[in-house]
C-alpha cells in the first residue's frame, strides 16, 4: 500500500498511520469540481511519470468519466521535473494540445 492509497485511511486497521499525502479522491475532488463550476465539458489530462500523479490521474479518469466530462487528450511528462537540468516540457505539451485541450 502507498500513502495515497483510501486504503490506509481506516483506522481500525492502521490507527497510528498519519498521512504525508491525500487519498487519490482528495485530490481529484477538487479538479472536477473546478471543471464542472466552469461548465467545461472537455480537457487535456497532463500528470507525471510518479505513481502518485498515476494514481491522482486514474481518479481524474474515473470522476470525469462519472461526470460526462471528455478527456480529449492525455500527456505526460518525466518527474522529478527540475526545469534547469531537465528542460521544460510544458510549453511543447501546451503546443501540442493547446487548440483542443477544453470547451
């Protein structure tokens, strides 16, 4: 299990556990909900290569999917992302997705 994990936040089974990272719901929460308040039907999912941004963009997945919400486009990018030594992917995924990205 990983701290993401809902998993870990019963009690009753891990009662000294204290969380360093929200369940992947908690995250993905708030993300849907901005979407739905904008009335944007459609977007581009962009996460990174950890598991924990995996596990935060199956969520997004699953609640979008659950909403009638389209995911036009998925991009991912390497993390840990340190622009300086790395570069920075984000103005190509910006280029690449921009026109269709939401609506």
């Amino acid at each position: 299990m990983k701290c993401a994990d809902y998993d870990v936040s019963d009690k009753e089974r891990f009662p000294t556990f204290a969380r360093t990272f929200p369940p992947a719901t908690q995250a993905a929460k708030p993300i849907i909900s901005l979407l739905l308040k904008y009335n944007w039907k459609k977007f581009t999912l962009i996460y990174g290569s950890l598991h924990k941004s995996k596990v935060i963009a199956e969520k997004i997945r699953e609640l979008a999917d659950e909403n009638e919400i389209t995911i036009n486009d998925e991009q991912t990018f390497n993390e840990p992302h340190i622009p300086l030594t790395t570069g920075n992917p984000f103005p190509g995924i910006v280029e690449r997705t921009f026109v269709d990205t939401r609506g």
